[in-house]
C-alpha cells in the first residue's frame, strides 16, 4: 500500500465543492436548504412531499463482525463503497451518525471514515456541525429540570423521587457525573436527591430524532417519555409535566439532516447520533427517507457488529421506518478473525501484538466462525451478504483467499477486497459491483419476531437466534420490570437487547462463536417515547470517562490557526 497522509492532512488539502453545489447535484432546490458556512448545510423535510411519488433507490446496511476495540473499518467502508458506487455511475447517497464529542476527545478520536474515505469538512463533522447534539442536550436537561421543579413546588403528580431514571446529559466524557447528589444547600436550591449524568447522544431524546418520522411525531414520542413513577405507582410522562411542547422546539431546527461530502464529492447525510448499546446505534430514519428519494443507492451504517446494530437496524429502524434493505455489506478484518480465533487480544491505546500481522491460516479459519455467524444472522432478515475484507497492509493473499471461501461457504455472495481506505472509490470497486449485484436479487425481508409476542418471548428469540446462546436467566429485578411493563401496556414494543459489542454474547471476554452459555437479564428498561425496552445483559456504562492520555491532549492550533492533532 501507498504512505498515506494523516486523516486530517488528507481533509485539509481536500477540494471540496460549495454545498449548494452539491445540493444542486442531487436534486434539492433552493428553498430546500439552509446553510451552516460554505460547506455544510441542513435539508428542510419538504422535499419529502415533493418527492413522495418518486420510487426509492436501493438500501443497503453497512455492518461488521464482532469488531476489536479498534473498529475494523466500517465507517471507511461505508465512505469508501459509496465512492466506489459513484466510481462506476451510480447515483449514490451515505447516511451517517453524528459523532459524540466524548469519544472523539477521549479513546476513539475522529468518526468521520480515515485515509481517502473520508466525510468533509472533518473538522466541523467530528467537533459542532450544526449543533443538533447540543440541542439534544438541552432538550433532555430541560425535562430534568422540570422534574426537580415540579417536586420542589409541590409535586401535585406525586412523583415518587426514588423512581426517576431521567438522568442530566453533557456530552464530554466524566465519570466524575456518573453519580452525584443534587440539590444541595438551602431550600431554594431544591431538595437533595442521588442522580447522575449520561453522555449526551445516550439520551432517550436522541434516539427520538433517530427514529421520528415527521415533527409531530416528534412531538408526541418527546410526551411520551417516562421519568418515573408516582407513588401511587403509575408512570408519569414529559407529557405530564408540560414541557414535551418546549422541548418540541428546541429540536425543530435538529430534526433536519445535514448535508456534506465525502472526499470524492458524493453526498452524505450526518444526521443523529443515538448509542449502538443501550439504544439501537443508527443514524436517523428521516436521512433515509431523503436520500432514498434523491439518489438509485443508499449506504448507511449501522453500530458496532451485526448482532447489535444491524439487529437493531432490522427489527427496529426499518419497523419505524417502513423501509426494506436490500444487502448488508458485513466488514470483516484479517486482524480481527485472528483475534477471534485466539491468536492475541486487542487493546485500544496499545500497539497491535506483532502476532497479529504475520500469517495464520489456522487462526484465521478459526476466527472465521465468528464471520458465518454474523452472516447467517444477516441472512436471518432474507437480506443477501456481500463480505468487505478491509485490507491492512500486513494480510496476505493466502489469508484473504480463505475468508474469501468461508465466507461462500456461509452463505454470503462472496467476499472482496477494500481498499478504500488507501485508494478511495477506486479502491472498492469490485466490492461495489458485487453489492450493485445483490441488489438486484429478489428481497425477501422479514422481522425476527411479532411485536405481539410476549417480552420474554422476544427476548429470548434475539439471545437464542442472534448471539446463539442456549437460553435465558431473568434476574428478580427484570422479572419485577417485565411484568411492570406488561400492566402498563409497553409489551407490544420492540426489543433493544443492551450488551457488549466485543463479544456475540453477553461476555466481552467470549470470542470467536461462543456456545453453551445463557444470557442473564440483569433489569429491563423502558425507552416509551423512542419506542423500545431495553434489557440490560450487564452493566452498561452510559457515561464514558477519560483514559490517562485522553485524545484532546493532541489537539491544538497550529501558528496559522488550523487546528492540528484531531485523529
């Protein structure tokens, strides 16, 4: 492979056209854009009407395997086939999730893609963009706020303070706010209670504007929130407390995606930032909408490995949405399979075990259980598989050739190099064609479950089907939950399991195709107004902390003002 750039020195020097320019490339008038600068903008949800009788082009999911600590290139992925669709003729959008701006100070860094797959300007991708994530942020601390007033001015819906599981957000990793106390001081300062924050993007708010499909939808799902329960147990809502409408207006200008580039000129859609664990970890349904209307192919991504986020995608986005996927694209790594077949672990901030970069064929085979597994799953929506093998500069051909056939073996269509990270579009070709190809097969989409079965039911049908675990083990407080949600009439909502991305089971340490195990259900949540219950397979974190050399010790101002260090 070619020495290639740092990802923001290949962005700096990126020509990139005025997004009105690339507005007017796909599509969208004038009257239907609002400009943020020269080179982003947001895209008024009009044109859906506009274009409501237009047929939509294909979609296609962009998923993983089990990934390392390290990602395994699926964001690259997702830039780089669309490069490559567009390298052939193909008129082709991308949809994205907003990063948060914790991970992007702390471990992960930028998630804009990387090399020649990249969304520009990366600068404003990875930091603000348009400030959705903050008015998500405001929204959510807003109904806090009226929950602590309400109980301070009498509490007339007699919340039970020991029953509120609505949190404060800030979106800066701190895990100094995990748990905290509140309302310390005089009596004017409120009455003391233990709380916490979350990290902005895990809000339930975000994962709202991830899944609405209108602003009135909007509007009644923010009601529909529940912070807890009244001492008399009954839920109560934002709804209840008023500030559903307000919270309504602060999102109305974030409801609306926002239109950039990748490095090749396409258009993508960054639009909602909802976690991948204890929310379903996809960008937003209104961004698809758009772009299935404006372009013959659609890439999205969905988070983490296709037993969480494709999952998720499948049984949750696409029931709200109504829109049915024609191919998942499932990114696999040389490195990863090694790992997977236990070769070595993967430790984020530490260098890559010299191990995993040598030959290993048995290794490698090993490690592709974990790959069959993630595409029978795929193949479980009777959706068709195309294998991205995201090539580092170490894999061999050998090693290549044998995912190339397991893969086959599996189920998939086959298996293609990518190189997009080093060679942009054209690096992707081949993948491209072959996803052109799937596309073309007949769909034959179908949930995993009916939302009318019973929760345990569907529970169990995701950990048995999609992790390949032998049961289930309900621990007392979800036990006390299930039946709570049944009474209150949220049995009917779709299932959003919350567990480790590192592991097909519930495990982070359990790689490769872990069998004869059962899942435990620690507690089970409930997410009313984005429309899903979420179990808990272990503890989740949803508030990151900073590791001892946190990312933004990098990231500074050159002597011309241009930021520098940012991933």
């Amino acid at each position: 492979m070619p020495e290639v750039p740092s990802d923001l020195e290949i962005a700096q020097v990126a020509k990139m056209k005025p997004i009105a320019e690339i507005a007017k490339q796909v599509g969208l008038l004038d009257d239907e854009i609002e400009f943020y600068g020269k080179y982003k903008c947001k895209v008024s949800l009009d044109v859906l009407k506009r274009l409501e009788d237009k047929p939509n082009g294909k979609y296609i999911d962009v998923t993983a395997i089990t990934p390392t600590p390290l990602g395994e290139g699926k964001t690259v992925t997702t830039i780089g086939l669309s490069q490559a669709l567009a390298h052939i003729g193909k008129k082709v959008f991308t949809t994205i999730r907003q990063p948060s701006l914790g991970p992007v100070f702390g471990i992960k860094g930028g998630a804009a893609g990387g090399g020649y797959s990249q969304v520009v300007p990366m600068e404003d991708f990875n930091l603000h963009l348009t400030g959705d994530t903050h008015a998500v942020a405001l929204a959510h601390n807003l109904l806090a706020a009226a929950i602590d007033a309400h109980i301070m001015h009498g509490n007339e819906l007699g919340i039970d303070p020991y029953s509120i599981t609505w949190p404060r957000v800030v979106d800066v990793s701190d895990r100094a706010l995990r748990n905290i106390i509140i309302g310390l001081g005089t009596k004017d300062d409120g009455r003391p209670r233990q709380t916490g924050f979350d990290i902005a993007v895990a809000s339930e708010v975000m994962a709202i504007l991830a899944l609405t499909n209108d602003l009135f939808d909007l509007r009644q799902r923010l009601g529909r929130i529940v912070i807890g329960m009244s001492k008399d147990g009954k839920p109560v809502t934002a709804e209840d407390l008023k500030v559903a409408g307000a919270m309504t207006v602060l999102l109305k200008d974030a409801i609306k995606p926002n239109l950039l580039q990748t490095l090749e000129r396409t258009p993508v859609f960054v639009h909602a930032g909802p976690f991948a664990n204890i929310a379903h970890g996809n960008n937003s349904i209104l961004a698809d909408q758009i772009a299935l209307k404006l372009a013959d192919y659609l890439v999205t991504e969905s988070g983490f490995g296709a037993d969480c986020g494709m999952e998720k995608f499948m049984d949750i986005k696409c029931r709200y949405s109504g829109l049915v996927p024609n191919c998942v694209v499932i990114v696999a790594s040389i490195r990863a399979l090694k790992m997977h077949g236990g070769l070595a672990k993967v430790v984020a901030g530490k260098p890559l075990a010299e191990v995993l970069k040598q030959e290993n064929l048995p290794a490698v085979e090993k490690g592709c259980e974990n790959l069959a597994k993630q595409i029978e799953n795929a193949l479980f929506f009777g959706v068709p598989v195309v294998v991205a093998v995201n090539r580092f500069a170490w894999d061999t051909d050998k090693e290549i050739a044998l995912v190339q056939r397991k893969a086959k073996e599996a189920g998939a269509e086959g298996a293609y190099v990518s190189e997009v990270w080093a060679y942009g579009g054209k690096g992707g070709v081949e993948l491209a064609e072959a996803v052109v190809k799937a596309c073309e097969k007949t769909s034959t989409f179908k949930f995993l479950y009916p939302l009318d079965a019973p929760i345990k039911e569907k529970i169990e049908t995701i950990a048995t089907k999609i992790y390949g675990a032998d049961g289930v083990d309900y621990l007392p407080a979800a036990e006390d939950k299930i039946k709570l949600y049944t009474k209150w009439g949220f049995d009917r909502l779709p299932i959003n399991m919350a567990k480790t991305h590192l592991s097909l089971s519930h495990d982070q340490n359990l790689k490769g195709r872990p069998r004869g195990y059962r899942v435990p259900i620690r507690d089970v949540r409930a997410s009313v107004g984005a429309g899903f219950l979420y179990p808990l397979c272990g503890e989740m974190r949803t508030m990151p902390g900073l590791p001892s050399v946190p990312a933004f010790t990098y990231v500074d101002i050159d002597d011309q003002g241009r930021t520098v260090g940012l991933f």
